[in-house]
C-alpha cells in the first residue's frame, strides 16, 4: 500500500512540473538552454547569445527574428537576463548581440567598455557587417521570416538602432529604440513602425533631444497625432504605408521601463516587412 501511495505521490509531482513548465513543450523556449555563437567579421571574433524555438529548424512556419543591442558598458548575458523577450515571445528567435570596446560612451569617454558605432560609417561599420553576418547565418541554419525581423536596443544600443534604421531599413519589419535618441540621423529614413522609449528626467540623454527625435520620426511617418490612442504613458499614432509610431514617455530617467517590454513585442507582432 506504502509502495502504491509513494507512486502515486509521484504521477502527481510530474504533472504539477509538466504544468509549472510551459516552456518544456510546444516549441517555447525559456527552459531551453541558449546557444553562444561566434561569429568572424573583418578579422575579430564577435559574439551572440541566441535563443530559438526547439521547432525553429523543423517547423513549416518560419519563426520571426528578434535582435536585441545592449547599452554601452553592458553585456549579452545580462541583457537576456534582465530582458528575456525571449521568454515573452517563445515563438521567436531572439539574439542578445555582444558590443565591443572602442566607441566613447558618455560614462567612457575613453572607449573602453563594449558599445555599438553611434553613425553610418563609423569604425569601418563593424556593427553592422556584424549583423548581416548573423542574420545570413540564421536564415541558413533556421526557418526564419524575412518579413519579420525586429531591433530593440536601449541608450547606446537605441542608437544603433536608429542607425541600423537608416542604413539596413530594408530588412527589418519594426523597431523599437529607448533612451537613444537619433537626431538628424533621421531625417529621411524609409517610414518604418518604431517604438521610442524615453524619460523626462533622463539624466544621461537629454529628453529635449528625445522629443526632437520623436519630432522628426511624426515627419517621417506623417502620423496624424489627433488621431493617437493613449493608453498610461503609452500613446500610438498611425502613419503612412501601414507604419506606427508607438510612444512611451514615462517619468522617470534612463532606465528601460520593464512594464513597456510586452507592449513592444505586440508592438512587432502587428507588423510585418512589407
């Protein structure tokens, strides 16, 4: 009887784990371990943490692209585990790309923390060549979608976005840039959905030239602010061509608002590359 009850103790612990464990089965992923990628671009060793489905290479439906930028000083690990997108979209394949030294950030103004080129041209365009050569290898290695590819990128790592935005607009659905202003880097880009995340009080990038950056994005978009829907610090307005302009302006300084973090994977999942 001891033996029977000791079983049945036992069926029961397994279901409550296959329960507590969604990401075990389905094709999500945030039980599954990530994969540390290399990569060789013009002679130095980059690297990326990536997380995919366990479908993604066997699926008849090719999973979307998620690229994530850290800001300057940070890391891929710690971006993951602060950020984990891929837990909030388990469907996708979500890379935490690895900046390098050599760019001066406002805290470093030596260089000497990883970062992300702040401008089109800028160390031989090392970040970017670094991320045509990961999508190239994840188009080859996984079922992905050419039409849903997305960035996110926070301080440094929202500038290289708008950068990204200016000069590789081609190959990516949306965006979502926070705490990094662009300036008149964007001044004609191609109208593309963007998310902008800013602080009113943000002590390391002026809000002044946030607001100017989101200034520039209405022109681009030609969004119709009379028509925008709020939503607490959230405001959305419609552009041309199907584009959005999203809008977090929270009270706060530089930090990536972590309530904001769902609101922009639906953000991407409403567009796609047309």
């Amino acid at each position: 009887m001891k033996r029977l009850s000791v079983l049945a103790a036992g069926l029961v612990l397994l279901a409550l784990v296959q329960v507590l464990a969604p990401g075990v089965r389905g094709g999500a992923q945030s039980d599954l371990p990530p994969s540390n990628r290399s990569f060789r671009v013009d002679g130095v060793d980059r690297t990326a943490l990536i997380f995919h489905p366990d479908s993604a290479q066997a699926s008849k439906t090719p999973a979307p692209v998620v690229f994530f930028f850290h800001g300057h000083g940070g890391r891929a690990q710690g971006a993951a585990r602060r950020f984990r997108i891929h837990t909030l979209w388990p469907g996708a394949i979500v890379v935490y790309m690895q900046g390098l030294p050599g760019v001066q950030g406002i805290t470093d103004p030596q260089g000497l923390k990883p970062g992300w080129q702040k401008m089109p041209g800028e160390l031989g365009d090392r970040d970017l060549k670094f991320v045509d050569a990961v999508l190239e290898r994840l188009q080859k290695e996984y079922r992905t979608d050419p039409n849903r590819v997305y960035a996110i990128g926070h301080s440094n790592g929202g500038r290289f976005v708008n950068v990204l935005w200016k000069t590789r607009g081609d190959k990516f659905a949306a965006f979502c840039s926070a705490s990094g202003q662009g300036g008149r880097l964007l001044e004609g880009v191609t109208p593309k959905p963007i998310f902008i995340i800013a602080g009113e009080r943000d002590p390391l990038v002026p809000f002044q030239s946030q607001s100017y950056s989101v200034d520039l994005v209405r022109k681009v978009l030609q969004s119709d602010q009379t028509k925008a829907k709020v939503d607490g610090y959230a405001r959305s307005e419609r552009g041309i061509n199907g584009t959005e302009l999203m809008t977090y302006i929270h009270p706060g300084g530089h930090e990536f608002p972590q309530d904001a973090l769902p609101m922009i994977v639906s953000f991407f999942q409403r567009h796609t590359r047309h």
